[in-house]
C-alpha cells in the first residue's frame, strides 16, 4: 500500500491496481480544516456514498470495488475502488443558487455560460437543475468555471454530452429522495473517469455533505445564507468565537462536536432509512 494523495479531509493510497480512498474524521470550515475530529464522519459519509452508488447504478457505472476489502486501520472509512482515466472537470449540478454559482449569476446573470432568469436571490430554487461544470485547480486553488463547450472542446461532444446527462439525472435522483426527507440538496459535485475498456463511470464520493450542499427544507429562507445541514453548529460557535477565519483554528467544544456528529448521523439516517450502528 503507497499514500499517493492527501485532500484537506481525505487520502489516497493505491494497492496494486485498486485506489483505496479513505476518508478522516476532520471537518472544514471557510476552506480551514479543524483540529478537533468529528467522531465517525469519516464513516458515515463513506457508509452514506456507498448507499447511493448501489441506488445510482441502473443510472451509471461506478468505480467501487468493495467497501469492506480494506486495510483494518481504515475500516467502515475506506473504499477500494477501480483507477480510472480521469475527466479533468468537476461536474456539478446545481437546483439552487449558492457559493460560487450565486457569485457568477450576480456577475454575469449566468453559470458556466447558462443563462439564468433576472431576480434570483442567494438560496433561490432554480425551475430546472443546471449542469456547471468546472475545471480542476491544480494544488489547491478555487476551481474555476468551465463552460459545456469547454468540455467538449476536451473530451468531445458524446462525452461531453453523457456527462451532462448523467450529472443532472444523478442529482434529480438524489435531490428527491432527500427532498422526501426534509433535505435539500442544493448542489453536488460529481467526478467521472474513464475505466480501461473506455466505460464512463461515476468515481469519488456521491451525494455526501462534503460533495454537495445539504440544507434543513424546514429553514430555507430565499435571500439570505442558508444553514447548512452538517456544519452550521461548527460555523455558528466559530463565528461566535471572534476567530479570523485563518489557521490556526480553534479547538470545537465538546457540545458543538457531539451537536455535529448528531447531524453527520441524521442526514445518513434520513436518506438512506437504515440506522445507524455505534
Ligand atoms: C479521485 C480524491 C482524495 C479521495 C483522484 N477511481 C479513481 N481513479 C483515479 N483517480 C481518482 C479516482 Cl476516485 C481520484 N480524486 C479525488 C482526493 C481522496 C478522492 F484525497 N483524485
């Protein structure tokens, strides 16, 4: 086994042929990763990626390989999955107006050159779900907007085109099985590669609060922020704490942890209707 990559709350090995990705307990807030953990994050969110793989798969091919076939030090945190040929864009779809899309759309009236109706607020519902992709940043850097041409320009327009589909028809899913359970999924992130027989196949996590935006429907309020279902306890207590959102952070109090950690179990518990063990 070889660490061939570490995110700001997730590592890469290879083993063999396989990745295996594996997934901390760390939590960011304003890109600044904590330094207390939140107990069982690490699995619940995989446990949580690993429940929509299964329910995607008559949508689209995916990387995994097994979710228990990994290192014991990793355990319910890890995936093993296939290596793939990666797409060089996050493919993001968007059903409401947040983060950077809200920056673009109050710059320009579009996303990644999709035109949008005059008057949207922050936390407005778009009246169809958008395809937004965005190209990779090497080494840390903000993505940075791509258009649909863009992505043709670079893996052609069948390509280009599946990817699209498959991106809004994988959110469409996942945002009305939440929406069903009281969370809004406003966005998420999806990453596609290539496997060895040129199969497009859907990679990475799925539909987690760290690949999408998950908010409580009960409190969404158009034209102000919206809370955020996982970590709007940890962003309430650090704004509170007088902290200039730069590292070093602040320890988190055990009853924003634990606050915390309740939500991490709620949405996993809310969207896939299995309890959740520990
Ligand atoms: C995913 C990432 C991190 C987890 C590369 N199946 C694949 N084949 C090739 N590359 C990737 C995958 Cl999933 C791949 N990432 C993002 C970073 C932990 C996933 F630190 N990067």
């Amino acid at each position: 086994m070889q660490h061939v990559y570490s995110g700001k709350v997730r590592e890469i090995y290879t083993d063999g042929d396989d990745l295996l990705l594996v997934a901390s307990d760390r939590v960011s807030v304003y890109d600044v990763v904590l330094p207390t953990p939140i107990p069982d994050k690490g699995a619940l969110l995989t446990q949580l990626s690993v429940w929509w793989f299964g329910q995607l798969a008559d949508i689209v091919p995916n990387h995994l390989i097994s979710a228990t076939d990994v290192p014991a030090e990793f355990e319910g945190r890890a995936i093993r999955c296939r290596r793939l040929e990666m797409v060089p864009f996050e493919c993001i779809a968007r059903g409401y107006l947040a983060g950077s899309g809200l920056k673009e759309y109050q710059a320009t009236g579009a996303i990644s050159g999709v035109p949008l109706p005059r008057g949207l607020v922050e936390g407005s519902r778009l009246d169809e779900p958008i395809f937004t992709p965005t190209t990779k940043v090497s080494d840390g850097g903000h993505d940075a907007p791509a258009t649909f041409d863009d992505v043709v320009a670079a893996v052609g327009l069948s390509t280009a085109t599946r990817l699209r589909d498959l991106t809004l028809e994988v959110y469409r899913r996942g945002a009305e099985r939440a929406a069903a359970n009281g969370i809004i999924v406003a966005d998420t992130k999806l990453e596609f590669g290539m496997d060895s027989d040129g199969v497009l196949t859907l990679a990475d996590e799925v539909l987690t609060p760290d690949s999408s935006r998950f908010w409580p429907a009960a409190d969404w309020t158009p034209g102000r922020a919206q809370h955020a279902y996982d970590k709007q306890f940890v962003r309430d207590w650090a704004a509170g704490t007088g902290w200039d959102k730069t590292p070093p952070a602040p320890q988190i109090p055990p009853d924003v942890v634990d606050a915390t950690h309740a939500r991490y179990v709620d949405a996993y518990e809310k969207i896939t209707g299995l309890p959740w063990r520990d």
